[in-house]
C-alpha cells in the first residue's frame, strides 16, 4: 500500500491503488449498513429479508453473466481473436529460439534490437527480388524503344488526318450563341443549378436549387434556364444559372442573371 500523503491532521490525498479501493469499497458498504439502512423508508442499495432485517446488497449491473447473453457469432469471433494472439505469440517464441534467444539472460538494448529485428523480418514475408542478367536487361530497353516509336507514329498519323490550323491573334473559348449554331438537333438531358449570393460574403456564391431538363439545342436550354430565373426575378441573392451539357460534351454554360432576366 503506498503512502497517505498527509500534513498537519490534514489528510490532501491517498494513492488509489488496488488495496486503497478495496478498503474505500468496504467502507462505503459499512457506511451504507450503518447509515442509510437505519434512515426511515426502505433503501434501493440493500436487501431486506420479510423480517426487515438486512441480508445483503442489490447488485446494480444485474444477476446475468456475459457468458449468458453473448451470441454465437460473438463467442466465435472471441475464440478466433484468442487462437490468433497465441499463433502469434508461439511464432515469436520459435524464432527467438532459432536466432538463440534465452530467456533466462538479462541482455542489453543493443541486442534486444538485434533480436526483434529478426522476429520482424521472419514474420512478415518481403517480396523476392527478380534479378536480370545482362542480355535480358538489353532486350528491355530495345522493347521500350520500339513501344515509343510506334507510339510516336500513331500520334503523327493522327495529326495528320486531323490537322490543326491555328487562328491569329488571341484565341478565345467559342461562345453559347457560336455552339447553338454549329450544332445540330439532338434531344438529351441538361442539368442546371441555380446559384445565390452567400449572406456572409458578397464574393461567394452556392448552388441553392438542382435538377434536369430535356432540351434538343443549348440555345432552348438557355430559355429554358430564362424561365427558371423569371421565379427569382424578386431574390436579390440570386446570381445566376450554370447548364451542364449531361448527354453531350460535358460542357458548362454560365448565365448571369442580368443576361437572362433580359431574354
């Protein structure tokens, strides 16, 4: 039992070790027998006989043992769990003994290290390495040598057939109007989200309302998206509506809200 640490008949602490607790677990019953019990009205902790005399205590987490109503499933996990730490541990125990550990022997930190390096690399098993001779390792690189140049020349075939003829001057992204007359009529899915200024922060902007519309070009999607802004022709939050080419190209079309209030 350690020490009570004490000053002058003042009593500031006592080291809760096991035997401590045992002696706090059997004052509190004394002090419940002796008290509580003798108080008016009958007490939830103690047991009492017809009689009313005192027999013993109510156990709080109740008479059933864990044994009782733990499930199949969990007493087999357990097991597993038991029979994989003792596998383990016999492991260990047979490595240290082919490396010529001795239990018995007080050995230094020096030695203890040597010994659980070589508990580590006998218990997890490292990949072999492949080891090339010469002429193997010329046949590799001559390989990746012909993959690159017939990489090299299907590129070129490509950039051929499809020639890219640069614009002069600044080259911009092409515009809604300048895609909706290129394309040709095609009836696919949309998808929209409708964007409102943040309370916080005037700069910031979050997608308040989501969903999809069939649509055959972008520019009766961009009517389509006019119609939906008319609903928030009143919200000053509202900022604009973004429209996802879902079934096309995946292209992401902006509309402020200025552009479609006016369409």
């Amino acid at each position: 039992m350690k020490k009570i640490l004490a000053k002058k008949n003042k009593r500031t602490g006592i080291k809760n070790h096991r035997s401590n607790k045992n002696k706090f677990r059997r004052s509190y019953k004394a002090y419940q027998i002796m008290t509580v019990s003798k108080k008016p009205g009958p007490s939830g902790v103690i047991k009492y006989d017809e009689n009313g005399k005192v027999i013993g205590f109510v156990k709080w987490a109740g008479n059933k043992k864990q044994s009782e109503y733990t499930t199949k499933v969990a007493k087999d996990a357990m097991n597993e769990n038991k029979s994989i730490k003792q596998s383990k541990k016999e492991l260990i125990k047979n490595i240290l003994m082919k490396a010529g550990y001795d239990p018995t022997i007080r050995y230094t930190r020096k030695e203890k290290k040597h010994f659980t390096r070589i508990v580590k690399n006998n218990m997890f098993t490292k990949p072999k390495a492949i080891t090339l001779t010469t002429e193997q390792i010329k046949e590799k690189i001559k390989a990746d040598k012909l993959a690159r140049k017939s990489m090299q020349a299907k590129f070129d075939e490509s950039v051929r057939s499809n020639p890219l003829t640069p614009k002069k001057g600044k080259q911009t992204a092409p515009s809604a109007a300048e895609l909706s007359i290129k394309e040709k009529p095609n009836k696919r899915n949309f998808q929209y989200a409708i964007q409102r200024r943040c309370s916080d922060n005037d700069m910031k902007v979050y997608d308040f309302a989501t969903g999809n519309f069939e649509a055959s070009t972008r520019d009766e999607a961009k009517s389509k998206a006019a119609k939906l802004a008319k609903k928030y022709e009143k919200d000053t939050s509202f900022t604009g509506v973004t429209v996802k080419d879902i079934e096309g190209d995946n292209s992401i079309t902006y509309y402020s809200r200025n552009k479609l209030l006016a369409a």
